[in-house]
C-alpha cells in the first residue's frame, strides 16, 4: 500500500537489521509508551528474530497483521493489527510507533489510515480500536486526524514503561467510513 510517499507492506524477517537500528535509535523516544512486562510475568521477547517469529506466525493464523511503514524507501516504523477475531465479532486492535525523525510530517496518520481502510475494506474486518495514554499526545492527533471517536477509558489498561497506564479507547465501524479514512484525513490536511 502506498499514499503520499508513505508505503506500508508486510513485516519480513529480513527486515532485522533496519528493525534493530531504528529501534535503538529512537529507544528514549518510544520507551514511555513501549509496552513493559508486569512483576511475575513471562519475560517479553527482546530480539527481532524472536518478535518476527511469533508476530509471522499469529499472522499465519489469522490473528494479526503486522505491516512495516517506509518512507523513501527506508524502515520508519511498525503498524501492527492484533487480537484480530473473527465470527460475530470481526475486528481488531491497532498499535503503531515512528522513527523521531519522521514525527510530525504525517507518517503515523497516513500509515494508519492505509492499514484502517485495509482492514475494514479486503480483510472484512467490521470494526477497528486504537487504544492511546491520555499523555500521548502524538497518538491522540493521529486518532483525531483519523476521525476516530472515542468510546471509552480503560483505567490501568496496558504495563507500559514500568507500571499499569490508563488509556483512552477510539474505535471506528464499517460504516462510520464507508469511504475509508485516508479521504478524512486528506479533508483534515485541507482545513489546515
């Protein structure tokens, strides 16, 4: 997929160098929203090769998909859509993270958006969550950029960087887009 430069394609495990050198480029950008493992919990897997592996293969199965966001042709970022469920209830939940030095120029909206219209389109999913920390203010333009409205809060939702977050929870349906949301924002970028 690709809008305005941004391209957003399939996670490969040959993507592990570029993987590792943004994410330790940009590890005292992210860490306060990176997911962190409880006290008494399993260790959370810390190389590439290890993530790869299990995201490929709840992939395989149908119950996530992660995508690789590039801009002029370099790895700038992760989308990912997981616990993605299927029967009556056909949605999932999106996490996504950019490289400092793409922030602010539209990457994360416009990946997101490509991965939205995605899911509620080809992958039939019905309905689509983000959940973000009330302090993230980058996430909260995203979602707002988007048109994604907020449907709850969720008290120590996520451990993230050290401790139990809150987060506010934003969902879009099928029909709330029937369009998709990259037109949104292309309407958001044109009322500026």
């Amino acid at each position: 997929m690709e809008s305005e430069g941004v391209v957003v394609r399939a996670l490969r495990r040959s993507d592990a160098d570029e993987w590792q050198a943004v994410r330790a480029r940009n590890h005292d950008w992210l860490r306060p929203w990176d997911a962190t493992v409880p006290p008494g919990a399993a260790p959370r897997p810390s190389s590439y090769k290890v993530v790869t592996r299990s995201l490929l293969h709840q992939a395989k199965l149908g119950q996530c998909l992660p995508f690789v966001i590039e801009v002029g042709g370099r790895f700038a970022g992760q989308v990912t859509v997981s616990n993605v469920a299927r029967g009556s209830a056909q949605w999932g939940s999106i996490g996504y993270w950019v490289d400092v030095a793409v922030a602010g120029r539209g990457v994360a909206p416009r990946a997101v958006g490509m991965v939205i219209d995605h899911c509620l389109g080809p992958v039939g999913l019905h309905r689509v969550e983000i959940c973000v920390r009330p302090e993230n203010t980058n996430s909260l333009r995203v979602v707002e950029k988007l048109g994604l409205e907020q449907v709850g809060y969720a008290p120590r939702f996520l451990h993230i960087d050290g401790a139990w977050r809150d987060h506010r929870i934003f969902a879009l349906t099928a029909e709330e887009a029937p369009e998709g949301v990259l037109v949104r924002l292309q309407t958001h970028q044109s009322h500026q």
